[in-house]
C-alpha cells in the first residue's frame, strides 16, 4: 500500500470532520493517509521538508497560507503535492483546475496527473501565487483574523477599501531584468497565476509554468484611480490594461524594488519584510497533482 502524508490545518474550513472521511477514501483508493496538524506557524513547511524523504506524495488541506508553507517545504524536491482546498479564497486551486469540493480535489490526487509548476522567490521565501509591494501589502498586515472568521471572503474588499482611503503611497523604483534605466511607480503586483484574490485578475496573462513572473506597475494610487481600478476589477474581474495609461505590464525572471523609504512586501498574502526586495522566479520548481 502506497504512503501519503496530509497535512491539515485544523483551523481551515472543515477540516475537523472531513479527516477521516479522508482517510477512508484514500484507503480505498488502495493509500495509507499518515496525518500531521498544524499548531502553529511554518510548521506545515517544518512537516514537508521532513516528508521529501519518506514520502512520493504530501497533500496540504487548508488555505492558500497553509498551502504557500508546504511549497516552501518541497521546492525543488521531487515529492509530489496535492492540495484539498479548505480556504477563504483558494486561489492557487483556481488558478490551476483544482476543484473546490474537497472529495473532488481528493478524486484527483487519487488519479496522480502532475505538472511541474514555476515558484516565485523573494527574502528566501518561495511564493506560486502573488507577491506585492505596496498598498496591497499594507492591506495585509491590516486584516484581523476574527474580521476574516467572521466575514469570510468579504475581508478582502473591505480591508481594501479601507487601505485605499488611508493608505500613504511610497514612490518605487523598479529595476527589471537587465534594463538600464528603472521604472516607478507606487504599487507593485508580480503574479505566478491569474488569480490574485476574490476571483480578480491582475496579472491576466500570468502561465504557471512559462518560465516567467508577470510584473504590473501602478503609476498611480491617488484615490479616483486606485477607484477606478476597483470598480473595474470588481465588475469585470480583470483591469483591462488599455483602458489606463497609468498601468504597465511586463513578464519578466527577476526584479528589484528599491525606495527612499521601506515599504512593506509580501508573498501569498504573507508579509515578508520590507523594501529593498528581489523576486526571481525559480521554473518548474514544484510538481503538483491538478
């Protein structure tokens, strides 16, 4: 009988009472489910960086933090993982085709298709999602566990908003690959995938695995267009780029962020530091099931 290791949050979702569910299906999908518990954090990066010499296969059930903590475990590895989604968002399981129900997401660990995935690196921590610099960032650090327990998915714009409306923009220099000269701007988006949270999409033309992090650069963060970017966002789910001549867009393998004062950063909606920052991506990093 093959051997996979799950590691749950127990806080996420429904994760109390989907365990043994869980369990029982594996098992008879001929796999024994060995389980460990997050307490506290990085110890779901703590449990998968033990389990690359055990285990062919480690399934991270939570949400995207719980999820970010076990990639920065395996990366680089050649254990495989597999992701139940128990989250607010669950936009990594969206950005790559992994269903919401956690019986159906389980389905498709069983059936073992893989795809080697690009990470995302910034201060010595891997991201496959987002990394930011800047406002949204600063929403980060705002955002209170019992607001996101209480209002779910519906923290996200409401911190956002409230951001908006006091947030102190610092100017940005931002270096890009071997450009000579920088760009600036005030709010700095890199993307790994599409999804960047309540179903927008900032960086639209973002693949997984082409090799590439997409950067998106807002010139602009006075309030009538940071308004603007939302109500577009939020209507449409997308900004639409040749709509605002503040924006620019590029793909990109490495970028520097300097500014006169630091500015806070982070990766996967986890803060990480402060300006100076260089992000590179890392290609074909991490093998998931989806």
């Amino acid at each position: 009988m093959r051997r996979y290791l799950l590691i749950i949050n127990p806080r996420a979702g429904r994760a109390k009472d989907i365990e043994d569910e869980l369990i029982d299906f594996f098992g008879r999908n001929g796999i024994r489910l060995d389980v460990r518990n997050t307490c506290r954090p990085l110890d779901a990066k703590r449990l998968a960086r033990a389990a690359v010499r055990k285990y062919s296969v480690v399934i991270a059930a939570g949400g995207d933090g719980t999820i970010n903590e076990t990639i920065n475990g395996l990366a680089g590895s050649k254990t495989k993982l597999g992701i139940i989604p128990l989250g607010t968002e669950n936009c990594l399981a969206q950005g790559i085709g992994i269903p919401q129900g956690y019986m159906d997401a389980a389905k498709v660990i069983v059936r073992g298709r893989c795809r080697s995935l690009d990470l995302g690196k910034a201060k010595k921590r891997f991201f496959i999602l987002t990394a930011g610099v800047g406002m949204d960032a600063n929403a980060v650090a705002s955002i209170k566990p019992v607001l996101k327990k209480l209002l779910g998915r519906g923290v996200y714009p409401l911190t956002a908003l409230q951001t908006l409306l006091t947030h102190v923009p610092s100017k940005l220099e931002v270096w890009l690959d071997d450009q000579v000269l920088p760009r600036w701007g005030y709010f700095v988006v890199i993307g790994n995938v599409k999804y960047y949270g309540n179903n927008f999409q900032i960086a639209q033309y973002a693949e997984p695995d082409d090799g590439y992090l997409d950067v998106c650069i807002f010139k602009r963060t006075d309030l009538i267009n940071m308004f603007k970017y939302f109500v577009s966002a939020a209507s449409k789910g997308f900004i639409p780029l040749t709509e605002f001549a503040n924006l620019e867009y590029f793909k990109v393998k490495r970028i520097r962020i300097k500014s006169k004062k630091p500015v806070l950063a982070h990766t996967d909606a986890e803060l990480i530091g402060r300006t100076p920052l260089t992000v590179s991506v890392f290609p074909k990093a991490i093998r998931i099931i989806c």
